[in-house]
C-alpha cells in the first residue's frame, strides 16, 4: 500500500496594505489593521484545498510606506525558512502601491527554491466586492502547486500569475489593476489549479554580498521642455542614477554634456518611460539619442522599467558592485552590449 503524501503547507506573510484595511474614521477613511490570520479566516474556501496554511504577521504598514530596509530583511527571513525546508510555498499580502517594485526587489534578494508568491487587494475587505479573498485563495493554490517550485518570486492577482520583473501597476482602482505589457502573465488560477504557460526568460545573475554601504539612487524622468536645470543638482547629490528617457531611451539635446559628465563619476541607467517596450542601442544617433548616451557612458535598461531598474542599481551599490558588475547585472535586460563600457 502506497503511504499517502503530506498536504503542502504555506506560510502567509502579511505586510498591511488594502488587503488588511478596515475604517477608522467617522469618514471611513481605511489604515491596515487586520492580522495575516485575519486575511485567512475570510477565505474559508481554503479547508477545501487540502493545503495547510500558517501565518506570520511581518509589519502592518500601507505599501506607500514599506521600506528598502524592511523587504531586505523579508527576503532574509524568507532565506532562512527557505534553507529549513519547512514551507513548500511562501505567499506575501501587501499594498498594491509598491507591490511591483518589492516583488521585484524581493526576486533580486531572495534566491530560494521555494516560491514566494505576492499578492494584495485593490477593495479594502469592507466594500462591496473585496478582491483580497480571491488573491489570497489563488496565491496559496499557486505558492503549493509544484509548477512553481524554482520560479522565484511570482505575483498572483485576478486570477493571472505574473513574473515579478515584468509586472506592472497599470490602473489606480480596478481589480484588473496588474499586467505585463511586453509579456502578457505567465499563467492562470483556474479550477483550483496553477495553469503555466510560460516560465520567465531569465533570472537575475548573482549578486554581491550585501553590505552595510549606504547607497541612494534618483530616478528622473524626461518630458517636454525640460532643459536639465533640476537634473544637474540632483547628480551631485546620488551615488546613482536611472533616466527614464522618452521613447526606445531618448533624452533632450541639453542634457548631454550633464549626463555625460555623471556618468564619469557615478553608474547612469537609461531606461524608458513607457509602459511597455525596451531601450535600444544603434537606432538613432543624434545627440541624445540611445546610441549616443551609451557611447558617452550610460547604461541601458532594456526591458526593465524605470522602478525596476533603480532597484536593481540600489541593490548593486549597496552590495559594493564595481561599474563592471553594474554592466553585468543588466545585459540580461537586453540591451547593454557585450563589452560596452
């Protein structure tokens, strides 16, 4: 007689956010107030799937909030049960405001086998219509199901599963809030199931160590107009910086001798300000263009959107990484050229 097999198990982590909001004022203005296990008691839809499901209580905080600090030391806890074997999957709920930017840096830090699966709600669970019990139930079906298992860090929401480097924010209030333009999602939650359909192209190379060195990284993005006089001051004052440029990595004419000067002291990343797309590298070659900044220096982005591409910096120059291992770390985006820089 075969022994039957242990249910999975998955632990939920709670970091606040609109999943975790209840009203606090006479108004009914909401603040995260409710537990991890509070999240889990109104999906009672859970008993059915045979996983067994613990939680942790991590912070309480809306996602504005979260700190670059605070998701490093998830990614260290996560490590560590990780390394124990305890968990066959690990889910996050927090506030959609950053949840594109911490599942990514999470995905940069975190390195284990077991998958991280990070969810939250666009309706707080006291209006008409709450989502969060749905992305909870999908985003503990997908964290046990062993298709995911190697993939890192995925983010689950209406029912769509998302890689965390390709995930973006793209509407302020509906529940159909996250997409990936240049991709589309990695697979669905249907019949109580992960349905993969893709696997991300690649992952992250490895990075450095982390260290204790104090790193702040800007992010500046063009627009009409602009002749780079605020731009100027701002790079005295980072030890990095990501231009979102127009279009496949365009700048004004005027801010060439500024950028070209930058980029002689500190690592710059030229990436796109819009939503889908990537960087180029030889298409256009008038000043400011892709060619041109990449020749004076810069670094490109590829396919990594602006936040992305400041977290990863951030987490290089924290880790001490020379101009070298910067280059490195974002060829696999697609568009720093072998050998560039």
């Amino acid at each position: 007689m075969t022994k039957p097999s242990s249910p999975p198990t998955v632990l939920v982590i709670g970091l606040g956010g609109t999943i975790a909001m209840t009203p606090t004022t006479a108004e009914g203005a909401a603040k995260p107030t409710l537990s991890a296990e509070d999240l889990l008691a109104a999906v009672p839809q859970l008993a059915a799937t045979g996983i067994v499901v613990k939680t942790q209580s991590f912070t309480a905080k809306p996602g504005a909030s979260l700190a670059l600090d605070e998701i490093e030391g998830l990614a260290g806890h996560l490590r560590a049960m990780d390394s124990q074997g305890a968990f066959d999957g690990f889910v996050v709920t927090q506030g959609t405001d950053t949840l594109e930017e911490t599942s990514f840096l999470l995905s940069l830090l975190y390195g284990g086998k077991t998958p991280v699966i990070v969810t939250g709600a666009m309706r707080a669970p006291y209006l008409a219509g709450a989502d969060g019990p749905a992305n909870l139930l999908a985003a503990v079906t997908v964290a046990a199901g062993p298709q995911s298992r190697g993939l890192g860090v995925l983010v689950v929401f209406n029912d769509q599963v998302f890689d965390a480097a390709r995930v973006r924010k793209i509407h302020s209030t509906n529940t159909n809030a996250f997409a990936s333009p240049d991709t589309g999602p990695l697979g669905t939650v249907a019949e109580g199931r992960l349905r993969l359909l893709a696997v991300p192209a690649h992952k992250p190379l490895p990075l450095p160590a982390a260290t204790a060195r104090p790193a702040r990284v800007g992010l500046y993005t063009a627009s009409l107009g602009d002749d780079g006089s605020l731009l100027a001051p701002l790079l005295e004052q980072v030890d990095g910086m990501v231009v979102a440029g127009f279009g496949v990595g365009h700048v004004p004419a005027a801010w060439v001798p500024v950028l070209q000067e930058a980029a002689q002291r500190i690592p710059v990343v030229l990436a796109s300000r819009t939503s889908g797309g990537t960087t180029l590298t030889h298409a256009y070659g008038f000043d400011g263009s892709e060619k041109d900044l990449l020749d004076r220096g810069l670094i490109g982005a590829g396919h990594l959107d602006p936040y992305k591409a400041r977290l990863l910096l951030t987490v290089l120059l924290r880790s001490s990484a020379d101009r070298s291992a910067v280059i490195a770390a974002f060829a696999p985006a697609g568009t720093t050229p072998e050998g560039r820089g």
